[in-house]
C-alpha cells in the first residue's frame, strides 16, 4: 500500500509479517536431475515456468520426486489440502530419502499450508518442529523470523477457522482515500470504518482503537512486523467474531493490531483505520474490481480451464506478465520494479535512463535508495501496454523479494476496466 511522506508525495509503505524464511538450498539432494531442474526454478519463485517444466518432465521422475514437485506446487498454487497430503507421504514413507534441509523446507511448508487453512494450531505445531528438530538449517534471520511466526500461531491456537456466509451476490461500492488508495466499509452490525482493501497484505490489519471500536478480542502477542524500510514494529492480535462488507458475513477474522499513531499522518489529515487483506479475499474464492468502483464477488465462479497466471509466493499474490513472475498488490497505487528486473534488462535501462535516488517512507521511518525512472511496458490480452515514470530498485528491498520482478500496483490495474482475480483456478483476467 502507499501512504503520504512529509512533501506531501505518495510512496510506498507496506507491512508484512516476518514469517518468510527460506530455509537452506537444497544441496546434492538427489541425483534427479529432472527434479533438480524444477526445484530451482521453484527456489526462484518462478512456480508458473515450474509448473510447466514438471509436467513435461514428472513422467521421468521417481514417485518420490514427483511428490516434492507437487508438495511444492501445490503450495504456491493454493491447492494446500493436497500439498499437506503430499508433505504427509514424504515425512511418513520417505524420512530416511530427506535430508535435514529438505525435511525443514517441508515443515516450513506445512506450517504455510495450516495458517492458510486456518489451523492455527497445527500451523504451531509445525513450527515448533522447525525450531526445535531443524535449527542447524536456519540461519539468524529464520530463528528470529520462526520464533515470530510460533508467536502469531499460538496465540491463535484455539481461535475457529475464519467463516465466510454469503446472502447472495457481493455488490460494495469502492471508495478512493486521500492517498488514492481503494477501501471499503467495513462494520460489525453497529460501527462502520473504511478499510484500505490490500491483497498484498499478508493478514488484515487494524488500529487499536479501531479494534476496540468493532468490539474485538484484543490478543497481547507482542510479535514484530517488518516494513518496507527493513525496520520492525511492534504489534498485537485481534479477532473480529463477525463483521460485514455489504450482505456478506465473515467470523472469526484475524487481524494484525497496530497503534493508531504508527498508520496515522496528521499532518495529512489521513488516517487508515483498517486494512482488509489476502485471507479475506483468498476465502471469497473470486472478485472483480471495476475501475468505475465496483467491488463484486459473484456467487458463481467462472470456470477457467487455461493455464494458471496466479500463483502464491508464501502469502503474496504473484502474477505473471511477459513471462516473468510479479507481485499483485492492490494496495499500492504506484508500481514498483526490482533489482532482478534491472539485471535482466540492465544495458537498455542504462543506456536509456539516468540513474536517480528514491525515498521510501512509513510507520517506521524513511530510506533512501537507488535506481532509475524507466517507462514499464507489458503484452496484456495480445495488446501491448506501457506504464511511465516507473521506479527501478538498483539495490535489494528485502529479502522476501529477492527472485521477483516487482510489483504491480494500481497504475497497471487502472489500465483496465475490469480485473477478475480466481482463488480456485488461480487465474487473473484483465478485460
């Protein structure tokens, strides 16, 4: 999402749990060399070439090693129940085939795999098990990273699985915020707020006294939440019993709970109360977003039979766009590419641009960085599009975006009339 710095200029700002680690490579694993050629296409986060390359290759594969392949693709492409089964046959028939580096991966994966279905328990569980039986994979940064993660899914362990009740068709109107960022109205039956809707926010979010406000239970978790200045703040739990965007129920929703002075700008007069993120959507199953300001879940999803060109990247929405892998975040106005872009495409963009310094701002603090304004241009629909003034990171922002391209936002979206985004199928359509 963005929010307004002290000139008054819209930059990025955005939130994420520290729950990514990656764990060690997997090194001389196997002597698959089919599977190999998958996996490091998988450890780039490119699931979508993955996907592709397996199964033009799973044939040659043992089934050991086809199910590696599909505990991680179907990870990335939301079908948990059946990585967590693939995950399950590994551990039960195969434990003396993994190494304690794949063995942790696996584990990571699950505990992704839980929190996503809402077994907050089991998340914990799994948790613990990396932490306790694979500490020698993980380095500093994953042991602070888990040791979060354990916080955030204990303290919800007796939590119920969030809820969604459907009345009939989802029609909310989509209202643009100071900052031009989309929200929607939110209420528990009593109060009402806007929220800032994000699918790039890895769980909901809230202010304290919005929380209290809608009458949440209030959980002390004292976990600590990274911005996109590389900077932690600190951050509690809450969950909503039930609240209401239109004739939609939804119950037992986590969010993240932060004080109201670190999502508040006075001196903008702006101030986000709320932010709906990609757990509440994700169980929506399909939206559509009209640019005219249309919010709509239909209650008959379409049947999609192409090729997924949606896929997970932990709990962040990649998309792919002229064959490379990019976050989708709806809550940033402004698109943003990354270092790997830049090394893709390095000699154009240095023969073209000038370099140039960018700073970054948020409930954190400021950076600055390096880089280039470049024009981004994409194939969309077979029509060829370009967006203008489009920053280029020539330094890494954070590891968790390291192997991506970038990340599209608004501008690209406002391109359009119409995104429909599929949680099922995973798919997104531009028309």
């Amino acid at each position: 999402m963005k929010i307004l710095n002290r000139n008054g200029r819209v930059v990025l700002f955005s939130l994420f749990l520290l729950t990514y680690a990656s764990c060690q490579s997997v090194k001389h694993e196997t002597s698959d060399e089919n599977f190999m050629q998958v996996y490091r296409l998988i450890k780039q986060t490119d699931y979508f070439s993955a996907s592709e390359l397996y199964d033009s290759l799973s044939g040659k594969m043992t089934a050991y090693h086809r199910l590696l392949s599909e505990a991680f693709l179907n990870n990335a492409f939301n079908q948990l129940e059946e990585s967590n089964r693939s995950i399950g046959r590994l551990l039960n028939r195969h434990k003396a085939s993994l190494s304690p580096g794949l063995s942790a991966e696996l584990y990571r994966m699950r505990q992704e795999n839980y929190s996503r279905l809402y077994k907050y328990k089991e998340a914990a569980a799994s948790t613990r098990i990396l932490l306790d039986q694979y500490i020698q994979q993980l380095d500093s940064t994953d042991i602070e990273n888990y040791s979060n993660s354990l916080k955030i899914w204990s303290a919800l362990q007796h939590v119920p699985a969030q809820e969604v009740i459907m009345a009939g068709e989802l029609r909310a109107e989509i209202h643009k915020d100071r900052a031009g960022l989309d929200n929607l109205r939110v209420n528990n039956g009593q109060e009402s707020e806007l929220f800032v809707f994000d699918t790039g926010a890895n769980l909901s979010t809230v202010t304290r006294s919005t929380a209290e406000k809608f009458n949440m239970q209030i959980i002390d978790a004292d976990i600590k939440v990274g911005t996109i200045t590389g900077q932690k703040v600190s951050a509690n739990l809450a969950v909503a019993g039930t609240i209401f965007i239109e004739n939609t129920e939804f119950h037992n929703v986590v969010f993240l709970v932060l004080e109201d002075e670190q999502l508040s700008f006075p001196q903008h007069d702006y101030f986000i109360h709320g932010i709906i993120g990609f757990p509440v959507f994700e169980a929506l199953g399909e939206i559509h977003i009209y640019r005219e300001g249309l919010f709509i879940v239909p209650m008959e999803k379409e049947d999609y039979q192409g090729p997924s060109n949606l896929a997970f990247n932990h709990f962040s929405p990649l998309i792919r766009i002229n064959g490379r892998h990019y976050n989708l975040d709806t809550g940033a106005d402004h698109s943003l590419l990354f270092k790997r872009y830049l090394n893709e495409n390095r000699e154009a963009i240095e023969e073209k641009y000038m370099p140039s310094t960018f700073s970054f701002g948020g409930a954190a603090g400021a950076i600055s960085m390096q880089g280039y304004i470049v024009d981004f241009e994409f194939v969309m629909n077979n029509k060829e599009f370009h967006l203008e003034n489009i920053r280029v990171l020539s330094e890494d922002i954070s590891k968790k975006w390291e192997e991506v391209y970038g990340n599209l936002g608004q501008d690209l979206i406002g391109l359009f009339d119409k995104m429909v985004i599929n949680f099922r199928s995973m798919f997104i359509r531009f028309e």
